[in-house]
C-alpha cells in the first residue's frame, strides 16, 4: 500500500497516497482527484465538446450547467442512447441512493437535479433505487432503520420534482420480495460473476460477509428492463441510461460485462465528479459533522454561519496580499460550489475574474453564495414539506408509468 514506511523519520507526504475509489471509499492524492486517471482507470469516455454539440442537437437547448461546467464529465455509450432516441426508441433512467442518513446533503442532490432534467428534456421514464439492504450490510445500522431512511429519503427525493407518472422509487426491501422478475434476473447474474470478479471489481475479500459479496447483483438488475414487468412488461430491450457519480462505475462495469451474455442490452452511464466537502477540496463530507457540509434542513442562519466559518477559502492571507494577487478559485470551496448551483454563465465568469483579479475578497465571494444556498435550501424545504406520506405511497407503489416504446 502506498504511503506506508517503516522509517519514522521519513515524512510521509501526502504525494505518497494514492488515490482510490471504490463504491465505499473515496481517497484523493494530493492534487484531489484527478478525473482523467479514473477516466483512463475506468475505461470510460469523456464527455467531450462533440458530444455535448449533440446532445445540444437532439434536446434543442442549451445542455445544463453539470454538462457545460464538466460537473457529469464522463459517460459510457451515451452517443448509441442519444442515436436509438434520435431514431424513435426511447430509454429510460435509472438511477438510487443508499439511505444511510437521515439528512441529506446538498452533495446528494447533484445526481437528483440531473436526473431530474433528464427526465424532463427526454420525457422518459425513471426508476430510483433505495438500497436499504446495502445500507444494512455495509453500515451499524438495523433493517427497520435501513428501511425506514429509505422512506424518509424517498421524500427528500420526490421534493427535487419528479413527475409522478414517469417515476418509480423503490426500497429494495420492499421490491425484492414483491416482483419475482427482480429475483429472478438477481440469480441469472449472480451465475455469471465469480467471487474472483467481484474481489477484484470491489476490493472485497474472504472476510467480508457474503450478503456484501452477492449485493453488487442487487444493484445491477435496475439496469434491465424486464426487472420492471409492470412498466416494460417482459421487454429487455429498452435501454437504460444511469446517471450516477463515478465512484458507483464498478457496479455497472461488471453489469456491462455480463448483459450480453444474458442477452440483455448494456446499460449506458453518465458520470459526475465529486461534491467537495465544505472544510476543502479534499476533505470529507460526513452526516457526523454538522460542519464539513450544508444540509437540506439546514436553517438560512446555520446556513450562513457554517459558509462564513467553515468554507474552505482560496483567499490571500491579508487584504493586501488579496488584492495584489487575488484568490484561487480551483481551491476556493464557495467559488466551486457556485459552479455547481450559480446557473447564470455570464455572472459566475464575472465572478471569476473579479476574485482571481483581487478585485472580490473572499466575504463577497460567501455572501454571494450564501444567498444562493439560501434560496435553494429554502425552496427544497419548502417542496418537501408538501410532500405527504400518500404522495410517497404513490411513487413507491408498483405500477405502469407513461411509457410509450415508439416515440412519435
Ligand atoms: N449504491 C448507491 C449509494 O450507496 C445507491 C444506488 C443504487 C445507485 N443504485 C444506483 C446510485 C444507481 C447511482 C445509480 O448511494
């Protein structure tokens, strides 16, 4: 393992660690993640300005902020779903949340707002994943918690603005033991995929529990179309396009690897970065500290004072150094949050220039974005409190969607 040294005296330099990223760990070198390794790593592609020239054409708009800003900078096979939509066969989403928190992050939302958009540009049907039996195996948590976050989250996510009739959220607590089809497509992948394979994809080993071993099939199943016989009826031939961060890839790699064997269609993936934590690019976000994020029922006072006091800033150290040289806004936690919620091109450029010119100092830079969060976060509240436990019931029950399979 890189990093490690026997010799005490040796200064162990943060360059010695490596990155790592798995579904469970993700682990930034010393220049934070760098995303071109893991395209490489990965063997996906990246989202390039020919790409989103034609996803531009086929949705007639402007691509959103994520694709404009290389927020979702990685894809695998989105030109053949843009290609099969483009000629008349749809596809829909897919894409879940492991419910291991009671309250959400703003971080949790970016897969959300896309997906979202997604659904409303495409006007396709979607399906969201609660893994509370992940949650359960992974974390200190028991099933009737697991499966509750599961219900509460539910609400969090249906309060971004789904659309009732072309979205099915399930608990797979709930859905593994009410659709056979679910089980059934379980088993045919878990007879393809070895425990060699998944030690190798998972960095699992002989000491994790079995029920982590046979999850990663769990998830890869929403990929298949017949999973869902009371949307697709028994077709397995609609693609599916998954919007997720990077880190989830190993799951829909090794889905990749064995749907053509099963004669079923590969899923195809959109990527995001990662949400950097509050104390810093590289620090992490964690439910058990109040400050390293910003949370969806956070008040507009918790707001302000956790981005006035903890926002890691790119800042000078004095007045004087700041004007002279400005700020470094690759660093500057406020500016890149700004990038993934100031959706005005034009004012964020000017942002930039400002700060990194010494003209902005770091306080105006936080005020713009406390203002910013502040409207977001209040909205969402606001949203989720109209969200009733029928509402919920609804998304969560299985049944048709508005899926027509020839798009006029
Ligand atoms: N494993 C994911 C998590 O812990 C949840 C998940 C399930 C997911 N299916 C997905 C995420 C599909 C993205 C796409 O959060």
């Amino acid at each position: 393992m890189a990093g490690e040294t026997t010799d005490s005296t040796t200064l162990q330099t943060e360059a010695e660690v490596e990155q790592e990223v798995t579904p469970w760990t993700v682990q930034a070198g010393k220049r934070g993640i760098d995303y071109n390794r893991l395209i490489e790593q990965f063997g996906s592609q990246r989202i390039d300005p020919a790409l989103l020239k034609r996803i531009e054409q086929v949705t007639k708009q402007s691509p959103h902020r994520f694709l404009r800003r290389e927020i979702f900078f990685s894809h695998r096979d989105m030109q053949l779903v843009l290609d099969n939509y483009e000629g008349g066969k749809p596809f829909y989403l897919y894409t879940g949340r492991g419910p291991s928190s009671e309250a959400m992050h703003l971080g949790h939302l970016i897969p959300f707002i896309f997906t979202k958009h997604l659904q409303d540009v495409f006007d396709v049907p979607l399906v969201i994943q609660m893994t509370d039996d992940e949650k359960f195996l992974w974390k200190d948590l028991a099933l009737d918690e697991a499966y509750r976050l599961a219900y509460e989250n539910a609400k969090d996510i249906i309060a971004c603005g789904f659309d009732v009739k072309k979205t099915f959220i399930f608990s797979d607590l709930d859905f593994m033991s009410s659709e056979p089809q679910f089980y059934r497509n379980v088993l045919k992948v878990r007879k393809c995929v070895t425990f060699n394979q998944v030690k190798s994809i998972f960095g699992l080993t002989e000491s994790d529990s079995t029920g982590k071993i046979a999850f990663p099939a769990v998830q890869a199943v929403p990929s298949f179309s017949n999973t869902f016989p009371q949307i697709f009826g028994d077709r397995a031939d609609i693609f599916c396009l998954i919007p997720c961060a990077i880190d989830q890839d190993p799951y829909f790699r090794m889905t990749r690897d064995v749907a053509p064997r099963l004669g079923y269609l590969k899923p195809a993936l959109v990527h995001s970065t990662f949400f950097p934590g509050l104390q810093g690019p590289k620090g992490k976000m964690s439910a058990s500290d109040p400050n390293s994020s910003i949370f969806l029922s956070d008040t507009s006072e918790q707001i302000k004072t956790k981005i006035q006091k903890h926002a890691f800033s790119g800042g000078r150290d004095n007045l004087e150094e700041h004007r002279k040289h400005g700020g470094d806004t690759d660093l500057d936690v406020s500016y890149q949050y700004l990038t993934f919620f100031l959706d005005d091109d034009a004012k964020l450029a000017q942002i930039k220039e400002d700060y990194e010119s010494g003209r902005m100092l770091t306080g105006e830079l936080k005020q713009v974005l406390i203002q910013v969060l502040q409207e977001l976060v209040v909205q969402h509240q606001e949203r989720r409190k109209s969200v009733t436990d029928e509402m919920v019931r609804q998304f969560m029950t299985p049944r048709p969607l508005n899926f027509d399979a020839a798009r006029k």
